[in-house]
C-alpha cells in the first residue's frame, strides 16, 4: 500500500477535522506495512462485480481477510457465494474491482502481469478440484513439469519428483499413469506438484470434491501435516465441514461477505 492509497478520513480528528501531518502519514503507513509483513495473506477491502450497468453483478463486498504464517485457513460457503473468485483475486489471478492484496508482504494488486506470473510461479502452489493431471505422463512426470515451469531440471528434477511423491506416500507408484491411480492417489500427486519447488503459499479450490470422504480426509490431513513441517500457509476453499477439524481457522463466506 502506498501512502496515496490510504485514506485521508482515517486520519482526521471527528472533533477537529484537522488534516494530518506528513509525519502522521508515514507512521501510519509504517504500520500498515508492519502489519501486511506478519500476515502471509492479507485482502483489504477487496470487491468484484463482474459486468456493467444494469446487467452487473457484485460478487464480493469489502472482503477483509488476514491468514497469519505457517496456519491452515478454511474459506468456507455455500455454492455461488463467491469462495472460488476470492480465492482468484487472492492468487493473483483475478484483478479486484476495488481493494488491495498483499502476500507474503507484497501488494500484487500493484504488479505488472509480468512480475504477478513469477511471484505465483514462485511463491504459490496450487490443488485443483478435478486434480488437474496430464493423462499421458507419469505420477513423477507430472510433477517434473511443475518443476521445470520453476527452472528445476534434468537429474534433479527427477530425485525431488520422486522424494515429493514418497511424502506423500506414492514411492511405489512412480511410474503410474493417473488412470491407474484411485482418486485419493491422484490428489496425492496433486499436493506433490503443489508442493513442488517449495512455495511457501498452498491454495486449494475444493480439494476433497471429487474424493469420498474417507480418501478426503485422509489426503487433507497429509497436506495439513506436510504444510506445518515446512510453515507453509494453506488457504483451503471448501464447501466439505467435515474438513473443519484439519483448519486452524475457519472463515465463512455469504453472499460475497464473510460472516463470523
């Protein structure tokens, strides 16, 4: 956040209305930054309408949302009210209509698409509902190219494919295509690749939809357990409550606003 980005009323005395000072500004500031430097996540006012006129749509209204260092957070909510596109505009992928979002200290509401690309690159992986696996290659190789995306190749990009899978419990399945694999060892694969070149932001669309809820459980409390041996952060969207207990804090989303 910039100091043109703050805003004046903040700062204005109800009994005075006096302007603040330069000094006032830069403390202020200072502390903005200060805190956005101990949040992993942190969105700020964040609002999406999509369309125009009377054919728009408000999707997210003032999203205020802090997820500290190295926690498992659960955006929770029923269908359609806004869970998937907060979980966009959070990963950079979606621009926000109004509102900032800082992660990992950085505003990349503020970035070009170019430096946007290599922070998600770098700093996020990402699970996707429907598991995302390319059908022709291997479980190993399907975490290699997520590894190259990132720069890692030849030899070492084959031992850490393989040193990913055996975490997450698939040694003996290396050379497996996914239609080989059950669902819950495809999402196992998934958590691999996401986990591949060690970002240290995990987010997740819906990871359990497509598992039963024994394999789901099960492949959450993997990725749970793996995120805190390495104080990653997880942001989980999900409508599954039988994924609360695996959280170390639930947010509630309704109609585009988050609820206690």
């Amino acid at each position: 956040m910039t100091a043109s980005q703050i805003n004046i009323a903040d700062f204005v005395s109800p009994s005075t209305c006096a302007t603040p000072s330069t000094e006032d500004l830069a403390r202020w500031q200072r502390g903005v930054l200060e805190r956005t430097a101990r949040q992993a996540v942190v969105a700020q006012g964040v609002e999406m309408t999509f369309g125009s006129g009377a054919v728009s749509s408000t999707v997210l209204q003032g999203v205020n949302l802090e997820i500290p260092y190295g926690e498992i957070q659960l955006l929770m909510g029923p269908s359609g009210s806004g869970k998937t596109t907060l979980l966009s505009i959070l990963a950079g992928i979606l621009t926000p209509t109004a509102g900032q979002v800082h992660l990992l200290g950085q505003e990349i509401t503020g970035m070009s698409k170019e430096a946007l690309a290599n922070f998600r690159l770098n700093n996020i992986g990402f699970i996707f509902q429907g598991f995302n696996l390319f059908p022709a290659l291997t479980a190993a190789e399907n975490v290699e190219v997520a590894l190259r995306m990132k720069g890692i190749r030849g030899k070492v990009a084959k031992q850490e494919a393989q040193d990913l899978l055996r975490q997450v419990g698939l040694g003996d399945r290396l050379t497996f295509l996914p239609r080989d694999l059950s669902g819950g060892q495809k999402q196992r694969v998934a958590i691999a690749r996401a986990l591949a070149g060690n970002p240290r932001l995990i987010m997740a669309d819906e990871p359990t939809a497509s598992l039963d809820s024994h394999s789901g459980h099960t492949v959450i409390e993997l990725l749970r357990d793996l995120a805190k041996e390495s104080n990653r952060t997880v942001l989980m969207v999900t409508h599954d409550p039988r994924l609360v207990d695996v959280a170390d804090r639930v947010t509630h989303l309704e109609d585009g606003i988050l609820v206690s």
